[in-house]
C-alpha cells in the first residue's frame, strides 16, 4: 500500500526554449510565434510565464483583427497573475489596458472604460498612468461624453512621468475632442504643436496620427489642407506597412482628391481591403486551428496518461490485496499473541490483587478483633483489679474463636442478648478514677432491630474512638450521646483533651473509622469543643 501512494515530485525548473523560440519568430512569422506561445501556455509550469505568453498572442490576435480572440487570451493571463506581486500588478494593469482597446475597437464603450478603472487600480507605474488615462479619454469621447473625456485628457498631461510621445498624444486627442464639442474651436495650432513634437522625437506612429486628425479638422474647410495631410499619412501607413492606417488614408484621399485621381484610390482601396480581410481570415483561421491542435493532442495525451493510470489502477489494487490479505494474517497472529499475554498479565494481576484485597481484609480483621479487643481486656485489667477470672476467660476465649474465625476466613457472629449493656461494657472497661465517662441515650431501643453485623461494625468504631482517646488524647472525661430517629442513629462524642493538631493527619485507626462509617453510609465530622478537646458527630442510616 505505501508502495502504490503517489510521491509528490518539485515543479521543474521553468523551460525558456519555447518562450525564447515565440519570441525569435515574433517579428518574422506570427503564425511559428503563436504556435510556440500556446506551447508555452499549454506546457509551462511558471504561471508568470504562461501569463506573458497569453498577454502576447492577445495581441497577435488583436493584429489579425480577431478581437474577441484576443479578449480570451487576455482573460485567460489574468488568471496566472499574482495582484499581491508588484510585478504581477503592473502585468494585471498591462492586461486590463489592452481589455479596454480591444473593446473600443469593438465599440463596447462601457466595457472599455471598465476595463480602464481596474487597469487604474491595479497600477503601480507611475508613467503608465497618463497611458490608461488617455485611452478612457478616448473610449467617453466615442460615447460623445466630450466633458468626461476632457478631464481625463487634463488629468493625463499633469501626471507626473508623462513622456513627450504620450504629451503629443493626448494633446491631439484633447484638440481633437474640443473640436468635435464645438466645430468652431482653432484646434490646428494644438495639432501642429503635437506634429512637431512626434517629428521631434522621429515617432511614426505618432506622425501617422497626426496626420489623421489635421485631415479630418480640414477636411470642410480646407480641402487642399486636408488633401496634403491625407496624402502624408499615406505615405507614413506604407512605410509602417499598417494595412488598416492605409485604408483610413485612402477613404480621406477619396473624399478630397480630384475626380481623376478617386478611381485610382478607390481601386488601391477595394484591393487593400480584400486582401487584408483575406489575411485576417487566414490569420484567424490559422491561429484557431494551432490552438484546436494543441488542445486535440493535450486530450489525447491526457485519455493516454488515464489508460495508463487505470492498468497501473489495477495492478496496484491486485498488489494491494495481496499487502492487506498478508497484513490482515499478520496482524490476527499477533492480535491473538497479545490477546493470550494480556490474558495472562491479567489473570496474574487479578491474581495478585485477589491476595492483596485478602490480606487488607485479614489484616483489617486481626486489627479490630484481636488488637482491639486485646487493648479493651488489657484496659479493663488496669482500671478494675478486682475483674472477675470467669469474665476475663470468656473475654479472652471470644478473642480466640475469633481469631480462629479469621484464619480459617470464616465469620464469627455473636448474638448479643442486650446490645445498650454491650456498649456499656465496652465503655466501663475504659473508666478509671482518672478517667470519667458519660452517656446518654444508651438504651435497649435505641438498638432495637439494629443488625448484628451492623451493631459489631458500630461498636468496633466506638472502640477505635475510645482507644484513639486513650493513646493520644490526654482527655480525663469523654462524653457519648446517642438519638435514635426513626430510620437513622446519631452519635456525639465529646472529649477534653488537646484535639486535633493542625493541619490533621489521621492515622489508621482514625482512617478506618471514617471508612467503616462511609461503609455504611453514614457520614463523620471532626471538630472541637469551643475551640478545645475533640467533638465527632456521626450520622448512620439503619435501613
């Protein structure tokens, strides 16, 4: 079973060969550069890789006209970008930027100008954002929304960071949309100031733009203007071989150009248009079908890597059977081994315990009939010298039965003709000139239907209490008072003597006095006698 678990294996190192042979045909041969971007995205384990890939072919794709396509590129690198990363940031603001101009281009205003807030929110370049802001300029001034788009034209050019190729652009498109706010508004000195700039810093692009918006102001007013400047960016679009800027040139040179020369433009247009939509079908058709290859075969790979899984499935499954059949066998032999030890262990230890628990008893037994008993007689000799010999001889024969009794592990009971005369007894065997004892509430039905065993149990605690008494006390008067309720005996004994030490610590014989009454059922306190002698209040249930 631990043989069949999959280990988890490193990510390997990030592979450049496909990102850097996308790259090498970017400028040559999109189609080998697409083809080798998906590679990237399909077989990539670095998400910052596969993310840049994606970002790439949005932008082929936008190229090739395909805008839509370009959108899923875009979508699918957000999902690779860390927005925690300051460099994934900047890549995330990157992504929502080109969002917003493929939807432009696709005149989904609302969604550009979406797509431009989370680009803001998300950048961490200073000089990106009069970029950002700008084209959502653009994307309000397409909605005629000419206020909106002036304030962020204004925002834009007070940005710090903001180059002279951005300051062209976004003063031409602030000329431009003041123009289209108010056809009365000089925007051609602004123009010529943004031309000059982008002629400065030798910037086609920007030129071509220029040109553009210089052709459009002076297309109803000055149309040899507007011809020269259509004419200009013609010859910019060529050189830049932009198809689309061509075709933009061309219906402004058809509108202002003489009759003779409109054919000449109108065919170098059809033709351009035909041929460029025909590429970008092409490019489109191409770029769908590197990426339905590409899925095709990550499906047949994955339906190969199954088929492989589910056989190594099944061997696996037969090797593991055999492991739990042998480990289960194992298992049972020493599950049973430690079943017959525990077995064992545990006869010995009841076995032990048996005779612990025995030999407490016993010594318990020997403790309260004999040791006690023998204290009592040993008592009664000292403080009555004249005891009579027939007494003390069936004193010390009742000692010997029981003890005969214990070691035979057999119960001696006595029936006792009057149980008040008992404790009686018991307690006179204790009294000396120096020694006076009191009680109250010894009668004959205080014991009436008191158990024997419960009686020899009763008596042998108020033995420990009178021994205790005699030992450590120094007590020269004790008092005994018993109550009988209907189903509970109370007992009071009282002393004089020093009491309990503090803290108190009880030896055996007190110990076994508080263990005989729980026994019963009954419960003990100790105390003192307004702060002298011992004071022991026993309550025991007779039911």
């Amino acid at each position: 079973m631990f043989s069949c678990q999959k280990k988890a294996t490193p990510l390997p190192a990030s592979d450049y060969r496909n990102y850097d042979k996308a790259y090498a045909f970017l400028s040559t041969d999109q189609d080998s550069a697409f083809y080798y971007f998906n590679k990237v995205v399909t077989e990539s384990p670095d998400s910052q890789q596969v993310a840049l890939a994606y970002t790439t072919m949005a932008m082929l794709q936008s190229d090739a006209g395909d805008h839509f396509g370009c959108q899923e590129s875009l979508t699918s690198s957000l999902r690779y970008l860390n927005a925690r990363d300051a460099k994934g940031r900047n890549d995330l603001a990157n992504n929502y930027n080109e969002l917003g101009m493929s939807s432009t281009k696709l005149r989904n205003y609302t969604d550009a100008i979406s797509y431009y807030d989370q680009a803001l929110s998300t950048n961490k370049d200073p000089a990106f954002v009069p970029t950002i802001l700008n084209n959502q300029g653009n994307a309000y001034r397409h909605k005629r929304k000419y206020a909106q788009a002036l304030k962020l034209y204004q925002m834009a050019i007070r940005s710090k960071g903001t180059t002279a190729k951005v300051q062209a652009r976004i003063l031409t498109n602030m000329a431009t949309t003041q123009w289209l706010c108010d056809p009365t508004y000089p925007a051609a000195p602004e123009l010529r100031r943004a031309l000059a700039i982008r002629q400065h810093e030798n910037d086609l692009w920007g030129q071509n733009s220029s040109y553009a918006h210089l052709a459009d102001y002076y297309m109803n007013s000055m149309p040899d203007s507007a011809l020269d400047y259509a004419g200009r960016m013609y010859s910019i679009a060529q050189r830049l071989h932009s198809a689309d800027d061509q075709l933009e040139a061309l219906q402004k040179l058809i509108k202002v150009s003489p009759p003779q020369l409109t054919k000449i433009y109108f065919t170098r247009y059809d033709q351009l248009n035909d041929s460029l939509q025909t590429v970008r079908n092409a490019a489109k058709n191409q770029f769908a079908l590197i990426r339905y290859n590409t899925e095709r075969h990550k499906a047949d790979k994955l339906r190969l890597q199954k088929e492989n899984s589910e056989k190594n499935y099944q061997i696996a499954k037969q090797w593991a059977a055999i492991f739990i059949i042998l480990t289960m066998a194992i298992a049972g032999v020493i599950i049973f081994s430690q079943r017959s030890r525990r077995k064992q262990v545990e006869t010995e230890a009841k076995a032990k315990q048996d005779l612990q628990e025995y030999q407490l008893s016993t010594s318990k037994k020997i403790h309260d009939v004999v040791a006690n008993g023998l204290y009592q007689v040993m008592a009664e000799i000292e403080h009555q010298p004249e005891l009579d010999k027939e007494i003390l001889a069936t004193r010390i024969d009742i000692l010997y039965k029981q003890s005969r009794a214990i070691s035979y592990n057999r119960s001696l009971e006595f029936n006792y003709q009057d149980l008040d005369r008992e404790i009686t007894d018991m307690l006179t065997s204790f009294s000396s000139p120096r020694m006076t004892i009191i009680t109250a509430g010894n009668e004959a039905n205080t014991w009436n239907s008191v158990r024997v065993h419960m009686f020899n149990e009763i008596k042998n605690v108020l033995l420990e209490l009178m021994i205790n008494m005699k030992k450590h006390s120094r007590a020269d008067r004790v008092v005994l008072r018993f109550q009988r309720d209907t189903d509970r005996l109370h007992i009071w004994y009282q002393d004089n003597g020093v009491g309990l030490p503090q803290p108190t610590k009880f030896g055996n014989g007190l110990t076994n006095t508080g263990n005989r009454i729980r026994t019963m059922n009954g419960s003990i306190t100790f105390g003192s006698n307004n702060g002298a002698g011992l004071l022991i209040q026993m309550f025991i249930p007779l039911a």
